[in-house]
C-alpha cells in the first residue's frame, strides 16, 4: 500500500478518518493525500452583476481553507508522514473518484454520516456514492478510537464464487501490511443454512490458493446475516470488518441488498467495503 486518500471537510467525521489514516499510514510507510472538495456557489465563479461575491471574498476563503488543512495535517499526522493537501472545485464524490484515480490511490478513508448540512457538503450520500462506484477499497469510519490497532479482522463473506476471490486478494493486500489474525466468517442463518461441515469445506476450497497469515474459519449461527456480522465482530473484539460491495446498489452485500447498509448505520467498527 503505497497512497492513501483521505477526503475532509473538517467535521469530526473527518477527524475520526484522518486518525485512522494516520495510523494505517505509519504502519504501510503510505503517503497521506488530505483532499477537501469546494462546491463554490454560481457567484464566486460568475461575478457578473448583481453578485454577492468578490474574488478578494474568494481568494479569501481559499487562503482560510488551506490553513485548516496544514492544521490537520500538523495534528493527526506524523512528521515522518508524507501528506500532500490539495483543492478541488468540484461535486465531491466525482472529485473524489477522479483524484484517487489520478493519483492511483491504493485505499480512500472516509467518515461515515454527517449531521449537519455543513458536514453533508463531503460524508453522508457523498460516501454511499463513492463506496458504491470506488475502483479502489474504502474504509468508512464511524467514530474516533484512541486505542484502535489492527490485531483482530474479520472478512464477511458466502465464499461462494470466483469473483470474490478478487475481493479478498485485496483484502489481503491490505491486511498483510498489519500483523493481525484474519477471521474468516460465514453466517448461518434459519433461511440460509449449511453444516458447519459444509461451510468449513467451502471456506477451505475458497482460500487455497491463498498465502494467509494467522486466520481462524468461523461459522456462526444468528437470525440475520448482519446480526451474525455484528455479534461474532462483538464477541471477538474485531478491530475492523471487510465487506464486498456491488455498484448497482449503495452498500449492498454479496448476501442481500441492506446487509452492509445496515452494517454501516448499526456497526461501531470500521468498515473496509471491496467492490466486486
């Protein structure tokens, strides 16, 4: 993991990301880029008449905005961590995606939900939007964890076909850069159930071509695909929980349509969602 890509917009969801940034950064050696998206109003592009907007007011609040991200930068990160903050005009989910493109950006760390307007300029539907379409894996971030290490991962998944292998060679490469055990989860449910002989089997054939570190097969029983995710992660102390996601639905699970949506509104851990 070379570049990691933090969008912010300054709210605490942000501060929450760039922790979890700063701490990923310094395990990987990755270079941190802080990028803030400005959706200018029609007047500070447009100032002909009858506008409320100066380009001294402009330049104003670009010079205001750089200053905040030199103070993220001088408090969540490291001195040894490279990190680049950069200012884009533009509707923040489609920057985003086209800086982490341009970039080549190896993982996108986001915060979660925003409560206020001033917050939903950059997370909330802007996050749905980018987990949905990312090429490239996202951590969404709930809330801030002074302790937070990365000991203990679970990876959620049927294990079913070869297209999610895919998505857990990703996994790994993130996992790898942490000297953490890996749970291997598949959830049983009355709807959807397989002997715990079946499921071991399936599990076993889904990483045999794999080089794993230290992992445990889980199978575990619940009334709900997301209920099991999130019982199991409890019971364990999980650190982080890896989902696949599909673009034609926001946070949709390779199980059903609303098990990672529900996983992102419920579950206090974060997320690292993979797109299939």
């Amino acid at each position: 993991m070379e570049k990691i890509l933090v969008p912010i917009d300054f709210s605490k969801k942000s501060e929450f990301a760039s922790k979890m940034a700063a701490r990923i950064a310094k395990e990987s050696n990755s270079i941190v880029y802080l990028l803030h998206m400005i959706e200018l109003p029609t007047g500070v592009v447009d100032m002909g008449a009858g506008s409320k907007f100066s380009i001294p007011e402009s330049m104003l609040y670009l010079r205001k905005v750089r200053e905040r991200m030199l103070e993220f930068k001088e408090k969540f990160f490291h001195k040894k961590t490279e990190v680049h903050h950069i200012i884009k005009l533009q509707q923040p989910h489609e920057g985003i995606l086209e800086y982490a493109d341009k970039i080549d950006a190896d993982l996108i760390v986001m915060g979660s939900k925003g409560h206020s307007k001033f917050e939903e300029i950059l997370i909330g539907s802007n996050t749905e939007k980018v987990v949905r379409t990312s090429k490239v894996p996202v951590i969404v971030v709930k809330r801030d964890n002074e302790k937070f290490r990365m000991r203990n991962l679970v990876f959620a998944s049927s294990f079913k076909n070869e297209d999610k292998k895919a998505v857990f060679k990703k996994f790994l490469d993130f996992a790898n850069h942490f000297k953490s055990e890996i749970h291997l989860l598949k959830v049983n449910t009355p709807s959807r159930f397989e002997s715990t002989q079946e499921a071991k089997e399936k599990i076993t054939n889904f990483i045999k071509d794999f080089d794993l570190p230290k992992y445990s097969i889980n199978i575990y029983n619940d009334a709900t695909i997301n209920k099991g995710i999130l019982n199991f992660s409890r019971d364990i102390d999980a650190d982080l929980i890896a989902l696949s996601t599909h673009g034609r639905s926001g946070l949709s699970h390779i199980f059903s349509a609303s098990v990672t949506k529900t996983l992102s509104k419920k579950a206090l851990k974060p997320i690292l969602t993979i797109k299939v």
